[in-house]
C-alpha cells in the first residue's frame, strides 16, 4: 500500500484540478442547442417506458437514453441533469487513462500527461454526447487491455470487452474501439508466437492468410467510411493511419518463424475470446427488451440504415493538405529527426528548444495565426505518430529497436487512435477531434518512451505546449467568453433549462415558450425539423 501512496496522491491532485477546471464550464453553454435537446427528448421518453427506435427515431445506438433518464429521475428533469453523468463518466475515463499513463511513464509523468488530457476534452465542449462516452469507455478499455499484457489476461480482455459492449450501446462507433483490440490481438499473438531461428514448417500458411485476407477487409470497411469524400487530406487523416498498423501486422505476419497455425490460432482465441464474450454479455442486456418486443428488425435500422441516410445529408470536410499538411510538417521532422541528436542534449539544445516553447506561448493568444496553424498541426499527428510508429516498429534506426517488452503497449495504443480517430468521419469539425485526442496522447507517450534514444525534452515541451495552448481560453468553443452584448451568458429562462447560455438565446426560448403555451390547446406540439429542445423545453408538464 506504502508503494502506491504516491500513485494514489497524484491520481487524487490531477482529478481535483480537473474538476475545479471543469465545474466553471459544465453548466455552461451548448453548441447545438438541437444536440441537448435530442438527447433530453429521448431521455424523457425512455422515462415514459418508451423503446428508442421501436417508439421514436433515436439518432444513436440509446443506450445512452437508459442513463439519461436515471439522470432525470435522480437530479429532475433538466438539461443540466445530462451533464452530471458525463463529468463523472469523465472524471472515471482520466482515472483509466491516468492507469495506462502508469505502464510506461513514471508517477508524475502519468499525472501531467492525463491533466494535458483533460484540458483537451470535457471543458473545451461539456455537452453531454455519446462521443465523450465512447471515449471514456475506450480509455477504461485500453487500461484493461494494457494490465492484460502484464499479466491475468484473460479476466482483463474480459473487462476491455465490457467495456467495448458499452460504447457500443452507446454509439455505434464503439466498434473503432474493437477493430483496435483485434489488431492488438493479432500483434500479441504474434510476439507470443515468435521463434526467429526455426523457419515456418511448409504447408503451414492458412492462418497468414486468414489474417490477411482479414486486416484487407478491414482496410476495405475504412476505405468505404471516408468514400463520401476521398480527398488527399482526408486519406491521410483516416486511411493512412490504419493502413500504416495493417502493414505492420501483415509483414510481421509473413516473417518466418517456427510457430504452427494451431498454435497462433490458440494463442490468438485466448486473447479474442475473453474479450468478446466481455461485449456479448453486455450488449445482449442491452438487445433484450428488442428480444422481448419483437423490435430487433428496428433496432438494426436504426442502427446501421438511418445512419446512412446522415452521411448523405451531415458531412463536413477535412481542411486541404496545403494548409493542414503543411502546419505539422516541422512537428514531423523534429519527432522523426530527433533520435539522431546527440545524446543527451548539450545546453544550447535545451536553450534553443526552450526559446522554442517560450515564443510559441507568447504568441498563443486568440486572434493569433499560431492557433490555427496548431490546431491543423495537432490534428495532423494522428498519421504523422502511425508512420513513424510503424517505421520503428519495422526497420528501426540504429540503437532504436523498442524494447518487446513495450512493444505491445506502444502499438495498442497508436492502434486505438488510429482507428478511433474515424471518430471524425464524416463530421471532420474541430470538435469531433477532441474525441480521441487522449489516445492519440497515450500512444504517442508510449512510442516516444520506448525509445532509447529519445531526448526526454522534446516530448516534455510538446505537453508544456499543449498545456498552455488550452489554458488560454480557447475561442474556438461556446465556453469562451462572448465578444457581443447579446452573447453575454445568462441562465436558459426556462422552467427545464439551468445552464447558462446567451442572453439572446435565453430571450428567444423564453418567449418562444410563453407563445406555445398561449396558443397550445393540448399537450400535442409540431415543430419543424432540426429543433427537438422545443418539443423538450416547452412542454407545459414535468414528468
């Protein structure tokens, strides 16, 4: 217990400073007010003992709608009560992550690295949408898959997959997570299968096949995602990465080795099996009420029909890789340069890198073309760490081989933000990148430490930098402060409102609500499309 004071010390002071960040925030704002009041709107029906997709159109998988309505019968029915369960489910997924940071980075390591963390996610946009549960819900299950590697695996792919049948009953994006954990699976039986010195016995090859005929597939379901709009830049944000742990993985594959087929075949059940029998369990409670009714036909076109017909409608593109591309050019150089320094760093390095940080916070202010240019950077580094993920992992420079013991953990976690940064497809909007960026965090840790020959600095200044980016008070979010009179935050006046929103928001549902109830004859309400906080915060009753 003495050993793990110090963990426990650190997990507690980096959860209270992201609480006192986020409790100025969490009651504050809504981007879409069409979000908060979909997601209100499904709670309160579901309260009423109504089925998402067989009784209304539920826009995402409604497991999150069975929360959501114990949060209402718990807290009343408000809007600021969807917004307590994601801050705890928050508060939760930094711990996890915090456990991940654990594996590889000393104690106050992992403690900035998660703080980094939860500056770029739940105070930035505090509404309460699936995407921040299948977030957390990934974070809770890299922990797991990461204490399997180490030891009891089978009870912990148990729980990475309780984990995955969650997220996705809570969106159906939660299947990036499981792509992820079954290109681990196949990288781990790999490295427990290895016999470099005996040659693959002949006739032996139907299991490298299968798996690559497999991995093609995959590569082929993430092609098809980006197909409504295949451009350069959107290729490299959403194929590449992918394509660059496949290629690891196929050319591993087909190395020689002495293992037979049964033998990876059972190495890689062992790993497969816990873990999907974790998901099954979860999501067959959550199939069972359409089990029961008869809905399941509904629940399958709500899930994988009606999303279709989104795509077509709600997209929103990748900026062009002569602006993008060109922002996270230096950052990629100086993290694929950098373990050619000289070793360790001489004192007009650490100046030089220092002076590098120091100017950049100076110019960090909002207005500032520094934030731009950060933004397309950090959002161009998910392929920028998967190339030179797989470039270490197959032909590494000299001195630079990462040690096995790391390897698992360090390509788990580059996979997990590989896979889960489609999170982003097709709603390319900065927002929707704050979604993973905790993993794209980890598995660059990762990487980055496994290196022998990395210099500590430059990964320590990229977090000093994304620290201060944050702290500044982004102005690309609703929680910023207003710049015009009517923007200035006032509470939402309305009997089921509570968070703080712009004056002229508060005004305009407030006697948009006066009017329904002056000329409402019955509890019956028609609203245009696009406009379901209406139907939520102008009823004239509380469940």
């Amino acid at each position: 217990m003495r050993e793990r004071a110090p963990a426990y010390l650190a997990l507690a002071c980096v959860l209270a400073l992201a609480w006192f960040h986020v409790s100025h925030v969490l009651f504050v704002g809504w981007n879409v007010p069409s979000d908060d009041g979909v997601l209100a709107q499904a709670a309160e029906r579901v309260l009423r003992g109504e089925l998402p997709h067989r009784d209304f159109d539920a826009l995402w998988s409604g497991g999150l709608d069975w929360l959501n309505a114990g949060a209402f019968r718990a807290f009343g029915v408000r809007l600021t009560s969807l917004r307590i369960p994601v801050a705890v489910a928050w508060l939760v997924g930094l711990a996890a992550m915090f456990d991940c940071a654990r594996r590889f980075l000393p104690v106050w390591g992992a403690a900035v690295i998660t703080w980094c963390g939860s500056l770029w996610t739940l105070p930035l946009a505090p509404d309460p949408l699936p995407s921040w549960y299948n977030l957390f819900f990934a974070l809770i299950g890299c922990a797991a898959v990461l204490r399997a590697i180490q030891g009891n695996s089978r009870r912990w792919m148990f729980a990475a997959g309780l984990a995955a049948g969650a997220s996705i009953a809570v969106k159906i994006v939660g299947l990036y997570f499981v792509a992820a954990v079954f290109l681990f699976c196949v990288f781990e039986a790999q490295a427990r299968t290895r016999a470099p010195e005996a040659p693959r016995p002949l006739g032996s090859r139907w299991y490298g096949w299968l798996v690559t005929v497999g991995l093609a597939v995959f590569l082929g379901e993430v092609l098809s995602l980006v197909a409504y709009d295949v451009g350069t830049n959107t290729l490299l944000q959403f194929f590449v990465p992918s394509l660059a742990m496949v290629v690891v993985l196929v050319l591993r594959e087909w190395k020689a080795d002495g293992s037979t087929d049964a033998a990876r075949v059972r190495t890689l059940g062992a790993l497969v099996l816990p873990f999907v029998a974790g998901a099954v369990l979860v999501l067959g409670l959550w199939v069972a009420p359409y089990v029961a009714s008869g809905s399941v036909p509904a629940l399958l076109r709500g899930l994988f029909v009606t999303p279709q017909l989104r795509f077509e409608l709600v997209t929103y593109a990748m900026p062009g890789l002569r602006s993008a591309g060109l922002s996270v050019l230096p950052l990629a150089l100086l993290l694929a340069a950098v373990p050619f320094v000289r070793q360790p760093l001489g004192r007009a390095d650490r100046w030089a890198l220092g002076a590098f940080v120091a100017l950049f916070i100076a110019f960090d202010h909002n207005g500032s073309a520094t934030v731009l240019t950060t933004w397309y950077a950090m959002r161009a580094l998910t392929p920028c760490v998967a190339v030179l993920a797989a470039w270490w992992f197959l032909r590494p420079p000299k001195a630079e081989t990462i040690p096995p013991a790391r390897e698992s953990a360090a390509f788990f976690l580059v996979s997990s933000a590989a896979v889960c940064s489609l999170v982003q497809v097709p709603m390319s909007y900065v927002g929707y990148f704050l979604y993973f960026v905790p993993l794209l965090m980890l598995g660059a840790a990762a990487l980055w430490s496994a290196l022998p020959r990395m210099p500590r600095e430059v990964p320590a200044a990229l977090v000093v930098m994304a620290i201060a980016f944050q702290l500044r008070g982004s102005s690309e979010f609703a929680t910023h402060a207003p710049a015009r009179a009517a923007d200035v935050l006032t509470l939402l006046d309305v009997p089921r409102g509570g968070i703080l929103v712009s004056r002229e928001d508060s005004a305009h549902y407030a006697s948009l609500r006066a009017e329904v109830l002056k000329r409402a004859t019955s509890d019956w309400l028609f609203v245009w499309h696009d406009a379901p906080e209406i139907y939520f915060l102008d009823r004239k009753s509380v469940v």
